[in-house]
C-alpha cells in the first residue's frame, strides 16, 4: 500500500510572513536573471527568467487558502482517515 502523501495546514499566517515568502520568491527570481545580466549570457537569462517562471507557477499551485473551520474539518478527516 503506497504512504499517504503528507499535508501541511498552516492555521495561521501573518501579513509580514506572507510578504516574506513572496518577497523571497521575487528575489530569487531577480538574482537568476541578474547571474546572466553579470555574466553577458542571454542564454543564462533566458534560463533563469524560465527556472523563475516554473517557481512562480510551482508555488502558486500548492497553494490552497482554507478558512479556520475548513482547515478544522479537513483535519478531522484526515485523523479520521489513519
């Protein structure tokens, strides 16, 4: 029987960690364009803009907003569920 893939419900988020994790995205995206710009590689920045873009993509896919009782709920199934 294959393992239950693990889930992570975040109850609380701040203002401050959201735009921490947001900001860090950004940066990252900055800094692998910014390799090729230093570089005078079009190719690297190309690569980079890319590797950006699937982190963007990637991130904004996982995640799921749930309300409190939402959350609540889907935890009590996946108790319910072990």
């Amino acid at each position: 029987m294959p393992k239950p893939k693990p889930e992570i419900i975040i109850l609380h988020e701040t203002v401050l960690q959201s735009y921490l994790v947001d900001s860090s995205t950004f940066v990252l995206f900055a800094a692998l364009i910014s390799f090729g710009v230093f570089l005078d590689s079009s190719a690297m920045q190309w690569v980079g803009a890319l590797i950006g873009f699937c982190t963007i993509v990637g991130r904004a896919s996982r995640k799921q907003r749930l309300s409190f009782d939402e959350a609540r709920k889907r935890i009590d199934e996946l108790e319910a569920a072990a």
